[in-house]
C-alpha cells in the first residue's frame, strides 16, 4: 500500500519501528557539533525571508543548483532572494532520491506547517506563508531552540576567537537573553596545524597575541593553544574538532621541527614547506594537543577524506566553503593506529575520548575496527570509572547523511562494536532549520532496530528496545561530553 508523502509512518517499514519512533521522538537534541554562528544566536536572530533562512550559506543547495544548469547569479550571486527561492524551488522538485528533497519538505512541515511538495507551481504560496511565519518570535533563534527542544549546541570555534557572544549568552547579557539551551564553544586549531598554507605565518601572529605569547617554537605554538583551551574550557568548551584530509604521521626529532616551523615563519605569505616537513610539524601538534584534551577530559573529534576546493577557478572567484569539495580516498588505517598510539603511550594514559569521522564509507570498517584497540582499559590503575564508549564512530555526514549512508555506518558499527553506546547524529550545519534532520536520524535509526526485530535477530523487549534508541537519541551525547 503507498503511504503518504513524509506522513505519520515516514521511513518506518514496520510496528516495532513505529513503537520505538514514539520513545525517541520527544527526546531532546544535544547537537554536538554544528558550525551555528554565535553572533545570530547571541542576537537571536531573526530571519527576513526563506531565502535568507534556506540559501545563504547552504552550500548542499548550491551545488543541485549548479547541477540544475542555474546561474551562479542566483546561487551565490546578486539576485533578489526571491528569484533564488524560485531557483531552488525549480531544483527541488529534480532531487528525488536525495535526501535534500526530504530534510525540505520535513522543514516546510515542522517548522511553517506546510505540507504541499514545494516546486515552481505551489512555491509563490510557499514564500508568502513561510515569510509570514519567519515574522512570529517563534521562529526567531530562541522560539527555534524552544520549538525542537534543543539541549545543546556545540559551535566550531578558531583558538583565537574572543568567544565575546559565548559570555554573552552564558551571561544572559545577549538580546537573546536566558534560554535553557547551552551554547558550547568547540576547539578547533586547524589554523595553527596547517603549515602547508600560505596563511599560516600571519596566523601564529594572532594566536600569538590572543594567547599572550610570543611564539618563537613549535612548543610555544602548543603553549599557545594550552592556554586558549584553558579559556574555552571556563566557558564549557567539552570537544575540539579538526578537519584533515588524510591523518598526519611522521615524527621528527624536535630539531628538526624546529627548522620547519623557522622556515615556515620566516616565508611570509608563501608557502615554503614540503608536504613531509608539514606532515611531521603536524604530528608534533596533534600528538601534544591530545595529551592536553586528555588531561582536561576534553573530546577530540577528526573529520577525515574531505578533499577541499577541488576547482581552483572557481576557489579564486567565490572561496572556500561554497560547494566546490569532495569525498577523499585516501588511505588512512596505518597513520591513524600510528597517531593514536602516539598519544597513548606517551608515558601517561593521554589518549582523549575520540570521535572518527569519514567522508568515504570506505574506512569505516577500519577505524570501527581500529577503535577497538583503543577503547579504555585505565580504570583499575587510575582507580576511576571505565568510560564507555570512549572511542567512537562518528555519524555519517556531509556527502553520507543519506539514508543509505547513516544505515551503512550503524550496521557496521553494530558488527564489530556497540551500537548501544552510538552518540547518534549531528546537524554540521550552518543553518538554524536544520533541526528536523535528527528527527530524519531517529526514524532512520529506529527502522533499522525494528527490521532485526522483526526478523528475530534481537527480542522484542520494549523497554530495554526503548532505552536503547532514546539513548542513542539523546541520553548517550549528554553523558559522554558530561
């Protein structure tokens, strides 16, 4: 029998996913790791069109528009908002089978009420219903966070960010005033890792003087960054994240970094190192960052296989961060055991809890594997709790937060490890309407429990069932970053 289009059972193939949809669904969102601006959220923004809400900065969009044959005009360019929402109306209704045609249609539902597919006919009425409702303070930032019940939100933060609106908020000195919401900054030092560009020299600069330390070194770079985490720590910081194409590992003596770094500064806007010399500066820092986490107890997440700013033409007219990257391929097992070991046995037990992330489905089953040999095993010498789950998995994201990715990294993350312990699903979104994707999470996450149910892989004990999804929802997430 057809079902409706994004109706009651939607993505739910059976009872038992039906059941537990009803447990996870009124859980509340801890969305740990997400590129929300601080200043919109301090200044409770308010949006002034779909347009603004939808497009800017929506670099997915951006790229079916660009597949769709529109000028870039009406992507990136000049054009009133308006022609662009008809632009993307006239893309969306194209996008069948990708998943961006169903987090639309979930937000025109959840967030306008708004149940006609959108496409070039019904999108004039589209516009002028959901302006209106951009208009109410129920979708302003706070009536967002109120409406999806939001617990957290942890932002992607640069070491020598002022963290100025993250006072603020924590203060209830910003526009947006209390809220129950916890604003958390994370810690994100690809800048000062990131001697192969040409931006670094001018970077250590201002890390330099955000820190209050003149960095002559590659150890004054980490004292550097100790004391920025320090700071981000006062104000809750709980992860760090960091972006790599491929996982550095190659160590040098410290000399020899040394005269790498020198050569780096030295260059001024050119870059003057090798891809090995950038590789053994990196794995200095990284080693020595994880030892820092470890101590504070502070999450260290590695994005891998992103292949950035792939058309260098288009790098030069528009910049990074506007549709033009790719799924890396990579090899990266033997360098990230390699970097893991590093901070395990470094003399002291400075492996933090990690979160692995891929672009490429391929090394998902590696680093689930990899995982394995990391998880905790201090307990007893350090006369404090096991931590469970402490190395995880990531969720599938960017090119992977399909249905198809997000089912491929669960099912293999429950046959070589725990699905139980799964911190579930982040936005890694910019955008303030991106919330019912965990909601597209929770369904896609409790159809796949109810099918090994229902097959008789696992016993249809409820609560034990219910538990399990509404920790993988929420209640895991809120434990691990503590």
């Amino acid at each position: 029998m057809r079902k409706d289009f994004i109706g009651e059972d939607f993505l739910l193939q059976s009872e038992t996913a039906r059941s537990l949809y009803k447990a996870a669904a009124a859980e509340p969102i801890y969305d740990y790791h997400c590129h929300l601006p601080p200043d919109q959220i301090a200044g409770n923004k308010h949006f002034a069109d779909l347009a603004e809400v939808w497009l800017a900065g929506d670099h997915y969009k951006w790229r079916m528009m660009r597949a769709m044959g529109i000028d870039e005009r009406y992507i990136t360019g000049p054009a009133a908002p308006y022609e662009k929402f008809l632009a993307w109306a006239r893309t969306t209704e194209n996008l069948i089978g990708n998943p961006l045609y169903h987090w639309t249609h979930l937000e025109l539902q959840r967030y306008f009420g708004i149940f006609e597919p959108l496409g070039e006919k019904t999108a004039p009425a589209i516009w002028e219903a959901a302006n209106q409702k951009l208009k109410t303070p129920e979708l302003s930032v706070k009536g967002i966070f109120e409406k999806f019940n939001v617990y957290a939100v942890g932002t992607t933060d640069d070491p020598a960010d002022s963290l100025e609106h993250h006072k603020a908020i924590a203060e209830g000195k910003a526009a947006i005033g209390k809220i129950p919401t916890k604003v958390i900054p994370s810690f994100r030092p690809d800048k000062a890792l990131n001697i192969n560009l040409p931006t670094f020299a001018a970077y250590i600069e201002t890390l330099g003087k955000a820190a209050g330390i003149d960095i002559k070194s590659p150890d004054d770079v980490l004292a550097a960054l100790e004391k920025r985490l320090d700071f981000f720590a006062s104000l809750g910081c709980r992860a760090s994240d960091h972006g790599l194409e491929s996982i550095p590992y190659a160590p040098l003596p410290d000399a020899a970094i040394d005269q790498i770094f020198q050569k780096a500064i030295k260059a001024k806007g050119e870059v003057a190192v090798t891809k090995e010399e950038a590789e053994a500066y990196k794995t200095k820092i990284l080693c020595g960052l994880g030892r820092l986490y470890a101590r504070r107890g502070i999450t260290m997440q590695l994005h891998l296989s992103a292949l950035r700013n792939v058309n260098s033409r288009m790098f030069k007219l528009l910049g990074p961060d506007t549709g033009y990257d790719a799924i890396g391929d990579g090899e990266q097992a033997a360098k990230l055991v390699e970097l893991l070991d590093c901070m395990e046995s470094s003399g002291e037990p400075s492996l933090p809890k990690t979160i692995l992330y891929s672009l490429n489905l391929k090394d998902f089953y590696p680093m689930a594997t990899i995982m394995g040999g990391f998880q905790d095993n201090y307990a007893e010498s350090e006369k404090r709790p096991g931590i469970e789950g402490k190395m995880q998995l990531g969720t599938s994201w960017w090119f992977l937060d399909h249905k198809d990715g997000m089912e491929e990294q669960m099912r293999i993350l429950a046959n070589v490890g725990l699905l139980p312990s799964f911190l579930g699903m982040l936005t890694d979104s910019r955008s303030f309407l991106s919330y019912p994707r965990h909601e597209y999470f929770r369904r896609i996450l409790c159809n796949l429990i109810g099918d090994w149910v229902e097959n008789g892989e696992y016993p249809a004990e409820a609560a034990k069932l219910e538990k399990m999804v509404k920790d993988i929802s929420f209640g895991n997430a809120q434990r691990y970053f503590a």
